[in-house]
C-alpha cells in the first residue's frame, strides 16, 4: 500500500505541530536537519505538549503511576509519546530520570505480590516507547517479563487458567462475577499471561524487534493472543489470591474489539485504533483475518475528498480516563471543529497504512 502524496501534503498543511512533527520525522523520514531543528522547536512551544510536559510529575504512589488522572505517569508518557517526544529531547530526559532511577532501584527488590510488578511493568513499557528500551533497567524488566509470558503462551494451554471460586473458603461474595485464576500462573505476583503494557514494551524494544530469537518470541505470543480461546477469556483475566485473604481483580489484558463481531462500539473505537496501531507492529498480526477485516473497516470512514473522518464521540479525550484504553485521543486543541478531527483521523490511519506499506 502508497501512501497518498495528497493526502500526507493536507494533513501537512492543515495539522497541529505534533502531528506536522511526526508526520515528517516518522512518515516521511527525509527531513533535513534545519526543518528538523524549526518542527522540534515549535513542538515543544505548543501549550498542549506543555501542559502534558507539566502532568509528568515525580510521584510514585499507585494511584500516580496506574490511574486514570491526568497527572498519572501513564497517562502523561502515553500523551506525549503520541506527540513525538523521545528520547535525547532534554526536556523530556528531565522529566522522565527520576522514574528511570526508580526502575533502577526497583529491579534489584524483591516481588511483594501483583503489583510491584505491574508498576515495573508500566514504567518500563512507556519508557521503552519514548526510546528508553535500552537502559539498562528497562531492558532488564521487560526481558523478564517476556521470558515468563513467552514460556507459558508457547505451549498454547488455557484451559488451566481458572479454578472453582471455592477453591478458597474466604472468597467474597462481592466478587463473585469475576473468574477466579489458577495460582500457578501468578507465582510471586509475576503473572505468566500478557498485560497490554507487555506487549508495547516489547513492540517498542529495538533490542527484542531488531534481534531475530527475541522477535520470534513476540510473534509467538501475539499468536497465542490471537487464539479465540485467549480472546474468550474474561475482560478483566479475573481474580487473583494472596495469602491468607485477600482478593483483588486484575486486568489490563489483550482483547481485540471486532474479534468476534464486524462492528466496534464507538465508546471502544479509540482503544480499537490502538490496539490496531500496535499490532501493526507484528509480522504475524497483519496477516491475520481480524487485523485485515479491521483495517478494511476504516474505509467506511472515507469522505469523498479522499481522506479519513472519523465522528468526534469516536476519539474522545476524556477529563478522567486511561491513555492506553483510548480514552485519551486528542492530538490537537480545538477538536469542536471538523478540520481538527479530520486531521486526528487522518493521521492515525496513515500511521498504521505506513507500517503496513513497509
């Protein structure tokens, strides 16, 4: 697939500089230094990225790591990552060393259950996506992470993932709608099935997509992700137990919207363009019926100047709400009027048509 000279000259002429910004470095790629150097300069003077710049805060509590608040680390990373920021920038080298040193610290501690791992997780997948992949921390908690996920999805088994919810006598009843999951799978907290958080990291690790025994083992779990029986599992992966009686949901797992129907919920269309953009990444998910029906799908949004409109309700940016559940899509600041959205839409088709067309 060509990407359209038309087209990519609209949104060049019509877009934000974000997305100016990464159209040129990413889409088109042959910029000179001095164009570079003006794009990067009026990127960064852009009161959007500013205020993104400003939500990256020092924190550390879970509630500013893994949340759906604006000042959250995940939520300011997604946003900015979306903008073009990366690695090298001495803004964002900033603002994002004292969660690198963090990870440093962290590496060397010891599970205390589900969530320090999660956290890990997190901070080194959206580090991994501004360029950090290959800091020495980063690299160490997302090859880990790979090697417990891989040696569970290569042998392809789930029907051992849940047990009786009597299992345990202290289930709660308030949770009784949750599935609850085998032990066996969560030994010290690091859980052997895929958060989404994984497979960015690993999406956006040079050292794992540029190394053929390491990509092979990504392709291998985006084919067991790919499996319906995966897909069937619960929204939420279910309930996991800590001794001697606690209880807590956990999530975050990868489900594909349209897997099973032809049509997408427009409260879940931002996370279905995710979700579409980063399995765009993967040699064996472009070849699957679900990301080619998907992609198709997208043409329904054509207008007849030739470009892609997708309804605003589509792309929401939430007051409250996860990045990385596409709750937070906005790319430009006035996005009451058409141009704005057309552009938003226009740009993320491109993105995922580019990837497809190498």
């Amino acid at each position: 697939m060509r990407l359209s000279y038309e087209n990519v000259n609209w949104l060049i002429q019509n877009s934000s500089p974000q997305i100016r910004y990464r159209v040129y470095i990413e889409l088109l790629g042959d910029t000179t230094e001095r164009e570079k150097e003006l794009l990067k300069k009026n990127l960064l003077s852009d009161n959007l990225v500013q205020l993104w710049l400003r939500n990256l805060r020092p924190n550390f509590d879970k509630n500013t790591l893994h949340s759906g608040k604006s000042e959250a680390f995940e939520n300011a990373m997604g946003k900015l990552y979306e903008f073009g920021l990366r690695k090298g920038e001495k803004i964002l080298d900033k603002r994002t060393e004292p969660f690198r040193l963090w990870l440093a610290k962290q590496i060397h501690l010891p599970n205390e259950g589900y969530f320090p791992v999660l956290y890990r997780t997190i901070v080194a997948s959206f580090l991994s996506m501004a360029g950090y992949s290959n800091d020495d921390a980063v690299e160490t908690t997302i090859l880990k992470r790979l090697e417990t996920i891989y040696t569970f999805a290569k042998e392809g088994n789930l029907n051992d993932v849940y047990i009786p919810q009597d299992s345990f006598s202290s289930f709660p009843k308030n949770l009784r709608g949750y599935p609850l999951i085998n032990p066996d799978l969560y030994p010290e907290g690091d859980i052997k099935l895929p958060w989404i958080y994984d497979i960015y990291a690993s999406m956006h690790s040079s050292f794992i997509m540029e190394h053929a025994e390491l990509r092979n083992k990504v392709e291998t779990i985006i084919a067991f992700i790919l499996k319906p029986e995966y897909q069937k599992l619960h929204q939420h992966y279910g309930v996991i137990y800590k001794k001697p009686n606690k209880y807590y949901v956990v999530g975050w797992n990868v489900h594909l919207p349209g897997y099973f129907q032809s049509s997408i919920a427009p409260e879940n269309f931002g996370y279905f363009m995710l979700m579409l953009n980063l399995m765009s990444r993967s040699k064996t998910a472009r070849k699957h019926q679900w990301f080619t029906r998907s992609f198709s799908f997208l043409e329904k949004f054509r207008t007849e100047d030739g470009l892609i409109l997708f309804p605003r309700n589509f792309l929401p940016e939430k007051k409250f709400g996860y990045w990385i559940a596409g709750k937070r899509m906005g790319l430009e600041v006035n996005r009451r009027i058409e141009k704005t959205i057309k552009c938003e839409s226009m740009f993320r088709y491109l993105e995922i048509a580019a990837r497809i067309a190498d």
